[in-house]
C-alpha cells in the first residue's frame, strides 16, 4: 500500500471516529442556518457577530465555519434575533450570561484576562526602565 | 560573582516558562463547558410535547415547591440510552423528570422511549436548539437540578452513570 493511500486510510478512519458525536439527526437545518438575510448590511452583521463566536459541539471553530446542527441553530438565532434589530453585542453578551467569555472569541479585560492586557504594558515599561538606565551610564 | 549570577537570570526564567508550558501540555484537557446560568431562574419558555401522550414542558411547571430534574436529551443521542436505565432509577425514588428533546421527531421520540422507557412526566420539543442556548447547556445529555422556586441548583453534563444518581438524589434533597 502506499503511503498517500495510507494516509487517505487514516483520515476515513478518523472521519468514520467522529460521526457518533454528531450522531443522525433527522429534523431539518434551522430555516435561517444556511440562508442569508435578505438585506445586505444586516447579514453583514450577523456574519461578523457569527465569525466571533464558538461553537460549543466542535470548539476549535466559529459558528460560521461549523457544520453542527448545534451552530446552524446558533446561526438561526444570530440572524432572527438581527433580523428583528438586535445589536449584535448585545446578542454576544446573551450567550456569554449563558456560557462564560468561553463562547466569545473576542477578549474583553475581566478577573482572568486583565494579565493580557497588563502583561505587554509591564514588560514595555520594565523595557523602557531598562534602557533609559543604559542611556544615562553611556552619557 | 553577582554579575555572572545574572546574566544567567533571562535563562531560568525562559526554562522556568518551558517547564511550565510542558506541564500545562500533560494536564487533560478539560471540554465541558459548564453553564453559568447556575443559581439563577429558569429562562422563560413553554414548549409543544414532543411526543402524543405526554404534556410539553414550560418554565411554570416549577414553580410549585418540588424540586425537578430537567434533562436535555434526544432521541439521537448514543449517550442518552446508557443514561436511560439510571434516569428509570432516579423515577423509581420518586424523583420528577421533566424533559426537552432537542431536534427530534415525535416518532423518533415515540420508539426511543418505547425502546428504553419512560422516565418523563412532561416532555417538551426544542427544535431550534433555543431552549438549551437559553439554558446554557452545550450538548446531550445535560440535567439540572432545579428547585421548588424554578431556580437552577446543579448542572450534570453529559450521561448520569450509576454512581451519580446518589449524587443528585443529595442535590435534590439540597435543593427542597
């Protein structure tokens, strides 16, 4: 066998692994999973909130991208809920009431994140420290 | 002497920063996704039944002084049916289950609870996903432990093994 096939192997059985998780389902995607809105600006919006946002069945991808019966629902919601004039933060902050800044891909400063923002900040200002005490013994 | 000590210094603590890295890298990664909507009210919601002969499911079933669980399931769900023969034993101690079929069919329903019995007193159909985003709940099975006043106590995440129906029995008593 050669190698490509191998590989090819591989990945069918990997593939073949992970269709429990996301066992048969017979309903029907959510209307609004894979249909656009139709006024431009407003499924601008929606893809944006939505490339931002993770999909709880997979993880590691936005709702966007996912092919989940989970994240088709969450798009469904995203686009009715703009749809009906919802800011698109104001959506964001629903989900994170339900699901902790774990369902947000866009960081905001909290009790876990602010060494994120400080980190950069105290290391910049230890830099600059650093190097005016370099300029002065030079001078 | 002290000079050389620290020229060393950026070096430990590069290695320092590794052994961390490579620690953190060997701890199990963790994918539940708890739902932080505990200690709060049950969202508002009223759902059709998802299957003849058993009455929907709304948030105003449990406002009656009785602690309930609340199970997400579905009839699709692989996990669900090991975790059906516990939920019978947690009814048998005349525990009330009230449930939410998630993207289901009422014949698809129909033959899973005829297959593996029912635990239900009420079970309602959450086809768009809503009720369990409003929940915060991220996948099936889920159960909650909710008190006689529609407050959400406890979060089970994934199927109830034999060990843990004592454990929500104590939450349920914790709950009264």
């Amino acid at each position: 066998m050669s190698r490509l096939n191998r590989i090819w192997l591989l990945a069918a059985a990997a593939l073949s692994l992970g269709a429990p998780l996301c066992a048969q389902q017979s309903l029907p995607p959510a209307p609004y999973a894979y249909r656009q809105l139709p006024d431009p600006a407003q499924e601008r919006a929606a893809h944006e909130l939505m490339q931002t946002l993770r999909c709880l069945t997979c993880q590691s991808q936005s709702i966007a991208d996912s092919d989940a019966p989970m994240a088709g629902d969450m798009r469904h919601q995203v686009r009715t809920r703009i749809a009906a004039g919802e800011d698109p933060e104001a959506i964001r902050a629903w989900l994170i009431e339900r699901y902790g800044d774990y369902v947000s891909y866009t960081p905001h400063v909290s009790a876990t994140t602010w060494p994120l923002y400080a980190g950069p900040a105290v290391l910049a200002l230890i830099a600059a420290l650093l190097f005016r005490r370099r300029l002065a013994r030079r001078a | 002497m002290t000079k050389s000590w620290r020229l060393w210094l950026p070096l430990a603590v590069f290695a320092a920063f590794l052994g961390f890295t490579a620690y953190q890298l060997q701890q199990p990664k963790d994918d539940t996704i708890a739902s932080a909507m505990l200690g709060k009210p049950l969202p508002r919601f009223a759902l059709r039944p998802a299957v003849d002969g058993l009455p929907g499911a709304a948030q105003t079933d449990f406002a009656d002084g009785k602690p309930r669980l609340l199970n997400i399931w579905a009839s699709w769900c692989l996990p669900c049916i090991a975790e059906a023969p516990q939920l019978k034993a947690l009814q048998e101690q005349g525990v009330e289950i009230v449930g939410i079929a998630i993207r289901d069919r009422p014949e698809d329903v129909a033959r899973f609870l005829a297959q593996h019995g029912n635990p239900y007193t009420r079970l309602g159909a959450d086809d768009l996903s809503e009720v369990q985003f409003a929940l915060g709940s991220s996948g099936v099975p889920e159960t909650f432990v909710v008190d006689g006043n529609g407050v959400i106590r406890h979060q089970h995440i994934g199927d109830i093994r034999a060990g843990d129906v004592p454990k929500l029995l104590a939450r349920l008593e914790e709950a009264r």
